[in-house]
C-alpha cells in the first residue's frame, strides 16, 4: 500500500509514496477515517511520492479543514504540480502548512 499513518511524540503521520491516485482514494480515505485523531496536529511526508491527483488532492483539502494544524514535510515535486496545476497551493499556504 502507497500509504500509511502512524502515532509518533504526539503527532499523527501520513506517509504518501510511490503512485497515490484515484484507484487509492477509497483506500486512503478509510485509513485516514479510522485513523484520525481530529485533536492531534497530522504531517504529511510526501518525499517519496511520485505521483498524486486531484481525487488525492481533495482528501488533503477535506484532511485540513478537519485537524487543527496539517504540516506537509518536505513535500515532493510531484505534490508541489499538482498543488500548481489545481491552484490549490494557496489554500494549503493559508492554513499554515509549511511549503
């Protein structure tokens, strides 16, 4: 599976790698469902994704709006075109994720 989160010193982890697109979205979706603890801050690490789509792009918009802090640690350039290409960078700037 291209993804992963974990619980570590009080952050919750999304590890995204590999391909991470709409064939993963159900998937991904569930995980981070199950998994979520809303009270805990959420970083992203995306160093090893290769690729990702807009499908993958909205839960990490709805992922956002429903944790009180989500960081994306040094995000790949892969996420960073994808972010551009759907102008969604600026929403994620605005919720102090760290670009």
């Amino acid at each position: 599976m291209p993804f992963s989160m974990t619980v570590n010193n009080g952050k919750q982890i999304l590890n995204l790698e590999g391909r991470v697109t709409i064939r993963n979205a159900r998937e991904l979706g569930l995980l981070i469902s199950d998994s979520l603890e809303a009270t805990l801050p959420v970083e992203v690490e995306t160093e090893q994704l290769t690729d990702v789509d807009t499908c993958v792009l909205q839960l990490l918009l709805s992922l956002r709006r429903s944790v009180s802090q989500l960081t994306l640690v040094n995000p790949c350039q892969a996420l960073l075109g994808a972010l551009d290409r759907s102008q969604l960078r600026r929403q994620f700037l605005d919720a102090r994720e760290t670009l």
